[in-house]
C-alpha cells in the first residue's frame, strides 16, 4: 500500500498522532475515499472483506472510536440500536430516512434557532445536532 491514498493516509492519521498501522490506513483508505459518508461499524466491515483485508470486527469499531476520539470522524447517533460515524466534521445537520437507513447532510447554514433554552451556570454549547427524520410517502 504506498499509492498516493495511502500516503495521504498516513499524513493524515500523522497530522491528529495516530501511528499510521496497517489496520489503520487500510480503513482511513475505505473510509475517507468517497467523500462525505455516514457509515455504520457493519457496513464498513463489509467494505473491509468485500477489499479483501481481513480484519475483525472489533477492530474496525475499535479504530472508528480511535478515529472519533481524534476528531477523525464523529458519532451520529439517530437511532438507539444504531450508531454511524460521519466523516464530515464540520458542524452541521442532518436528514434521516426512517426505514431506509439513508443520512444526508444538511449545511450548518439551513437551519436556525430563535432561541435556546437557558444554559447553566458554568457550561457553555459545544455543538447543536438536529436530525430531520423522513419517511417515503405512501403510494
């Protein structure tokens, strides 16, 4: 693995103090080379064996929390049962297809707030997450 994804890789994963491992390049390649994604532990696993890498399932949850914890990536949680993890982390929103399993984005501009609640003494908003669900209109 020396092509140029590779090395942009290890750049990156260098740039946050990652040490560029083999499991790690081989998911920041799959997981950062189609843009903005949101994808779940399973569906990148599934990348990770249709790629022919063999690596385990605890692995790749354990590099995705890695990658969050280093600001690689963030969580987006829109159901209990279900976690993904967005590698766009600027700040913005999302929509969510219920039943579908679809998540697109929504710029940080498009949605505004006439007023927050009172925030308590001492603390102060980090971050603001608002997920649209959806669902298909019925035929």
């Amino acid at each position: 693995m020396s092509d140029g994804g590779s090395i942009a890789i290890r750049e990156r994963l260098r740039g946050v103090s990652l040490r560029p491992t083999r499991q790690r390049i081989a998911l920041g390649r799959l997981l950062f080379a189609k843009g903005d994604r949101h994808v779940t532990v399973e569906q990148l696993h599934e990348e990770v064996l249709a790629a022919g890498v063999t690596l385990s399932l605890a692995t790749v949850y354990n590099t995705l929390h890695q990658f969050t914890e280093a600001g690689l990536v963030r969580v987006l949680t829109v159901e209990s049962s279900k976690t993904y993890f967005d590698t766009n982390v600027s700040d913005h929103h999302h929509f969510f297809v219920v039943g579908a399993n679809e998540i697109q984005d929504i710029p940080f501009s498009k949605v505004t707030f006439e007023n927050l609640p009172m925030i308590p003494d001492g603390l102060e908003v980090a971050h603001v997450d608002v997920v649209i669900r959806l669902r298909r209109r019925a035929s």
